[in-house]
C-alpha cells in the first residue's frame, strides 16, 4: 500500500511516497509538479517486487526547506540526490524515473557517475532544447519572479495541471494537485526552479549520451503538449541503448491517462536488472 514517509537529510525534513516492503530502489523524480505525479504507478511497480520511492525535492510537495536559484539546477538537484540516498541508508546501484525536469535530473544522475545508475526512464521528460516551455520560461526574468505572488503561481499551476493531466478532472483532484502551492514557501521554491530552467543543462549532455552505453527507456504519452513526442523520436534515434514506449492518448502525466501502460513498461525495463 502506498504511505508517506519523511527523512532528514541536512537537518530539512523530506518527504516521500514509497510502496512495498522490500526489493531493488527505483528512485522516481519529478519536475515542476511533485510526487503526486507517481502515485498511479507506485501500487503496480511495488507488486512487481520493486522498491519505488518518489521524493519531493526540497521545497516541494511535503518536503521542508526552500529553493534558491542556485539550488534548483539540473546538476544541482542531481547532486542533492546523494545526501538523499545516504540519508536513506542506501548502498549500492539505484534505478531512476524521472519525469518533466525530473527526466534530466535522472539522466545526470547516470552520467555524473556519484552513483551507479544500471537503468535511467525518462517519462516526459526534458531533453535537447525542448525547455522551459514559455509558461516557465517568463518566471526566469528576476523582475517578473520578484513580483510574482503565491496566487499567481497557484494560477499558472491551475492552467498547467489542467491541460498536463490530459482529461477531465474534477475540481477535488485538482485542487489536490495543487495543494502544496497554497504555501508561499513553496510557491517561491517554484519560481525558484523555474528561474534556473536552462537548456543548456541538457544541451551540455549530449556528447556523454552520444558515448553511453546504460539501458535508457523513453516513455512518452503522445499527446503531450508540452514535452512533445517528436523530441522523442529524435532521442531514440540518436542516443545509444534507448528505446522508446507511446501511451496514446495520453498528455504529460501519462500516469494519470494510462498507469496500467505506464506500469507495465517501467517493470518490464526495471526488472530485467535483477
């Protein structure tokens, strides 16, 4: 059964949502919304005999703590999941989701080689110059973030929700995706990633990707909007040991229009490690 738990890591209270009692760690991240993104697939992943943990970075979702800038890059978020798996306790290879800027923060992870990352999926996630989309890109101009308030930011995280869930939602389920918004400190954590949102992060990748030779699966709801398929398509034509999974009909948070696809595709690629 899915739960809560939380950590310290650094003194900052983290949370995450994990599932199961045991097996291999799939650490799953995500981007510019929080852990609520995973919990469709948690429940399926664990049954498999998979460990899944969906952090919350710091300033986000549950977490404590709060973004700057300088803290909320690509590489440095990357850098942070260190302390987060020595706070877990765990040793050894860890397998990685990552979803939205949560895509580029797992494939750093693989490249920096901290850790040993066997496995990196990506679901939806940034790649080549496919980011910030205009919607986050407007947020790195220090002017308008300086005078961006929390009810502006729950704003444009309303529009961003609705159409990333790719389907009709209620106003309970939305409101339960934007929930940990209605803190300012959150809120600024928000602007502060978007603030540091630069392709340059994955740009710089490239040439490491070109030579990698670590399992990499792509899965990628088709009707995405904002992280178009045809980045996709590109990436598995060019990156070695990649291969690609289309959820039809199915927009930026495929776990919400397909878990039972979503599921079954992480699986599949994460238990052929064992």
């Amino acid at each position: 059964m899915t739960r809560r738990e939380t950590i310290d890591v650094g003194g900052v209270p983290i949370s995450y949502l994990t599932d199961g009692e045991g097996g291999p760690l799939v650490l799953l991240l995500h981007g510019t919304y929080w852990s609520r993104v995973w919990q469709p697939v948690l429940d399926g992943i664990a049954a498999k005999g998979l460990r899944p943990v969906a952090v919350d970075f710091p300033g986000f979702g549950r977490s404590g703590g709060e973004l700057t800038v300088s803290e909320a890059s690509v590489p440095r978020l990357s850098a942070w999941l260190i302390r987060f798996l020595q706070a877990l306790g765990h040793k050894g290879p860890v397998m990685v989701a990552g979803h939205d800027i949560g895509g580029g923060v797992a494939q750093h992870l693989m490249l920096a080689k901290d850790v040993e990352v066997p496995r990196v999926a990506v679901v939806n996630g940034i790649m080549y110059d496919s980011w910030p989309v205009p919607g986050v890109a407007r947020f790195r101009d220090p002017a308008v973030a300086a005078a961006t308030t929390k009810d502006d930011v729950l704003a444009a995280r309303r529009v961003s929700v609705v159409k990333a869930l790719g389907r009709q939602a209620s106003e309970a389920e939305i409101a339960e995706y934007l929930d940990p918004w209605t803190d300012p400190r959150v809120a600024r954590s928000w602007l502060a990633l978007a603030g540091a949102a630069d392709n340059r992060y994955t740009q710089e990748m490239l040439p490491a990707l070109l030579q990698s030779g670590t399992p990499k699966l792509l899965v990628w709801g088709e009707d995405d909007k904002f992280q178009t398929v045809d980045y996709a398509e590109r990436y598995v034509r060019e990156i070695p040991e990649t291969r690609l999974v289309r959820i039809k009909a199915a927009g930026h948070i495929p776990m919400e229009n397909d878990p039972k696809a979503v599921t079954g595709a992480l699986v599949e690629f994460f238990a052929a490690e064992r």
